[in-house]
C-alpha cells in the first residue's frame, strides 16, 4: 500500500513538474497548538523561578509578579482544553459562504454525531480571517474566534483549489452543502466527486427536488453522482427533521473507510490552472513571515510600552486598547464555552458517548485553569499581606518614634520648670494624658508600649547644663539618643560602663 502511495505521489509529481506538488490548506488552529503549549510551559516556569526566587529573598513584590505570571497561562490552558483541535481535519464541510450562519446548526449536529474520532472543518470565508501581523497580536482572541466559528477555519488564498484536491487526499470524507449552488460549489462538487468514493460523500440538500435537478446538471458535464449516494434533508420547517437527518448522518458515519481517501490523480486536470510556481511559493512565505515578523514587534512593543504605568496616564487610549483586548477574550471565552455546554446537550440525545468526551475536556481545562488561577491568587494575597504588615510595623515604629519625642519634650520641660532632678517613668505616664489614648504602659520603672515589642527606659539625672534623656528598645535592637558629653558622665556613674544603655549612648554621642 505505501509502494502504491509513492507510486501515485510521484506521477502527480510529474504531472505538475515543473511546480512542486500543491500543499494541503492552512490550518491555523492546529499549527498554534505546540506554540501555545510552548508558551504555557514558559509562562510556568518563569513564573516557578520567580516564586522560588521570591521565597529566597523573602520579597513581596516578587511573590505578586509571581502570582501574576500564573494568570496568563491558566487563560491559555483553557483556550488550549476548549478551542484547539486534537488532530487535522478528516472530514470536510463544504458550502456556500453564505449559509455559513445558517449552516452552523448542521455543522454542530455533525460534530456530534461524528464524535471524537473526526474532526469537521472548511474553508474560511475570506473576508472573515485575520491577517498575518495581527495573529500574534491578538493570539487568543483570534483562536477563540477561529475555534467553533460559524465561518470555519482553514485558509487558502487564489490556488484554494489546488490546496482543497491535496486536503482531500488525506481526508475519510466530504460533507456537500448544496441549498446554495454558486459557480464555487459547483466547482467543488465536481472535484469532489472525481477524487472521493461515493461512500465517502454526504450530499445536504433542502428537498430530494433540487437534488435530482443538480444529479441531471452534473451528468450534462460528464460527472456522474452514484445512485446509492449519501444524501440528507435539512428542513428545520419539518417536524422531526432533525432527529431524521442525525440517524442518516449516523449511517453515513457508519459506512465511512477507516482509511483516508488518498491522492486522486485524475482530478489533477480539474486543478491544474490553480497549481503555483515556487518561486510564488517563495513570495507567499516571505510575505507571511515579514508579516509575522511585524505583528511580533509590535507585541513586543506594546508590552513593553503597557510595562510603562506612567505611559498609561501620557496615552490613555492605550488603556483602552488594552482593557477592550481582556473584555474581548473573555467574551469570546465565554462564547466558546455557552457553544461546549449546547453540544454536550446535542450530544446527550444524539451521541452520549461524545457528551462524556466534552465533559471530560470541559472539566480538565477548567480545573488546571482554576488551579493556576488559585496559586496565582494566593500568591498575590502572601505578597500582598506581607507587605501591609510591613507597613503595618513601620507605622508602629513610627508612632513609637514619635512618642518618645513627645516624651523627651515633656523631660526638656520639666527641666526648664525647675521639676525633678530625675524624670521616673510614672511621671512622664501621667504627663502623657489618659491612659486610653496613651500607647504606653508602665512596667516597673520602664514604659513598654502597647501590643508592641518596644519599651522606653528613663533614669537619668539632670543638671543645668544638661537635657533630660531617654531610651528605648524596639524588636530586640537597643537603642539610645545622641548625649553630650556631661550627659555620658553622668550615665557612666549610673550604669556600668559596659553597659548597653552606656556603650549605645556612647555611640551617638558628640
């Protein structure tokens, strides 16, 4: 069988020679698929190295960035459970660009009657795509509008043809559209049915009318349609049509080969003005990859810009940009995910075992994503935390600090008052007031404050020459005031002069 395949690539080969053989269409979704597992896998690990990073050096900021950095990738595993495709199309859908609004009903009672061994997809209209430089711009936007869209999305541009013949080689089956004949249809059917199987071919028409009509049309042209066709009826006006056209969609899916259709060398006639050179190959790939390039810079460029916070006060509408593109995403995430919930309910009347396989991808995109978005929270309320203590115990420092000058003062004037050669702390206590509005209490001779690891020691004598002096002692660390020298001498007749209320004066002293 694979001697046979080269056999037939290698004719076609010639057939086309000089061109090279033309490539199957683009499939956007599923060539984002490992770029966007590379950037979940990046995304984690700056954000674990960041984390431990953070716990090192016991730094808050570092935390939240970290926490932050877990946001962007539980966004994209969802996207990545819920909209990109686990395989390349194998059967495709086929219509008119104008009933892709009312063929979309049809197209998700396929999906489900199918089930997981297919996936169905075609070409996107082209005036619904987004070009090059915006896909990494709006990445995720742009897949969730791709993923489940009524318009489809694959791509082809002028050798769209050449393209679709090559996709056909590789697919088990075609759906034909048929409520709309227009000359690109008509184009389609006949290639299809020179490179498919008759069993491969799903014909929808709206009454068995217009297909009789079409067969006599086609025959005219030399194309044959087999007499034991697949063909079904979509007629929302008719009651029960629904439940009819999903048990001939089931039988059609039943009789389907488990082998793809292969390269059909006698339809290379029919796409023969569509083949490319390679040196428009070239220009095609050049093209996509500067347009690439140019979505990338201004990426890059708008992150580093939105980095800036105090650009977002200079250019305001770059906040709008920015808050629209969230709204956008999360839209549009909440669009695909009211579109999982309606084909599971599909899917429980028509293919139960298709809702089971929903179900699961459902919940395993949202609890990774819920996992990460709980880390993420939690980081950011551990930084967060920190950091308010922190303040919380600068404040107190610093409503101590500015106790302990009121209580200085109260000392200078008591000496200036002529008071008591020593201050005790009693006497500064009640000069402070009330007791309720008093962050002191006393504790022997010494003042500690209250629910705070500080305390404020007074016993020091003065003189005329002298001010009056205190200390105090806060978390552990000892702290004294700058003294004068007679001040110094005095404290060294007090206390020993090894003494930490001694050496830290001494210190500070001048």
């Amino acid at each position: 069988m694979q001697k046979e395949a080269s056999q037939i690539q290698q004719e076609v080969q010639h057939l086309f020679s000089p061109n090279p053989l033309p490539k199957p269409l683009a499939d956007p979704l599923n060539l984002l698929r490992p770029v966007v597992a590379f950037l979940i896998a990046i995304q984690l690990l700056l954000g674990i190295g960041l984390l431990v990073f953070g716990l090192e050096q016991g730094t808050a900021e570092l935390l939240i960035q970290a926490g932050v950095l877990f946001v962007a990738p539980a966004f994209l595993v969802v996207v990545y459970a819920l909209a990109l495709p686990k395989q390349t199309t194998n059967i495709f859908y086929l219509r008119s660009f104008k009933k892709d609004a009312s063929s979309y009903r049809i197209r998700e009672l396929l999906e489900v009657v199918l089930g997981r061994g297919y996936r169905l997809s075609g070409i996107r209209d082209p005036r619904k795509r987004v070009p090059h430089f915006l896909k990494p711009l709006f990445l995720v936007p742009m897949m969730l509008a791709y993923a489940g869209s009524k318009y489809l999305n694959l791509e082809a541009k002028e050798d769209w043809k050449a393209r679709l013949w090559r996709s056909l080689a590789d697919a088990k089956g075609v759906v034909l559209d048929l409520r709309d004949l227009t000359e690109f249809v008509i184009e389609e059917i006949e290639l299809v049915l020179v490179s498919m199987q008759p069993d491969r071919i799903l014909f929808i028409v709206q009454n068995e009318h217009e297909f009789a009509q079409l067969k006599n049309s086609l025959a005219n042209k030399g194309v044959a349609v087999a007499p034991l066709s697949h063909v079904v009826v979509w007629d929302e006006a008719i009651p029960g049509n629904e439940e009819q056209f999903a048990s001939r969609c089931q039988t059609y899916c039943q009789q389907l080969p488990g082998h793809v259709a292969g390269l059909a060398v006698s339809a290379a006639p029919l796409i023969q003005a569509f083949v490319k050179s390679t040196h428009a190959l070239r220009l095609e790939t050049a093209s996509a990859w500067a347009q690439y390039a140019v979505g990338i810079a201004m990426l890059f460029a708008l992150s580093s810009v939105s980095g800036e916070t105090d650009r977002l006060g200079e250019w305001p509408w770059l906040g709008f940009v920015l808050g629209t593109l969230v709204v956008l995403q999360l839209a549009l995430l909440l669009n695909h995910f009211v579109g999982v919930v309606k084909k599971m309910r599909m899917a429980r009347r028509f293919n139960p075992a298709y809702k089971l396989h929903l179900r699961a991808d459902l919940m395993k995109g949202l609890g990774l994503g819920l996992l990460l978005i709980v880390m993420a929270a939690g980081l950011v309320f551990a930084g967060i935390r920190h950091i308010y203590t922190g303040y919380l115990d600068r404040a107190e420092q610093v409503r101590f600090e500015t106790s302990y000058r009121t209580l200085e003062l109260i000392t200078m004037d008591a000496f200036l008052s002529g008071g008591p050669a020593i201050v005790d702390a009693q006497t500064l206590l009640e000069a402070l007031g009330p007791s309720s509005a008093s962050p002191f209490k006393l504790n022997g001779t010494n003042l500690d404050m209250v629910n705070s690891p500080g305390s404020i020691w007074v016993a020091v004598p003065q003189t005329e020459t002298e001010k009056a002096t205190l200390g105090f002692s806060w978390a552990g660390m000892k702290i004294a005031p700058r003294c004068t020298p007679e001040t110094l001498s005095k404290l060294e007749q007090e206390f020993e002069a090894d003494s930490w209320v001694y050496e830290n004066c001494l210190m500070n002293g001048h």
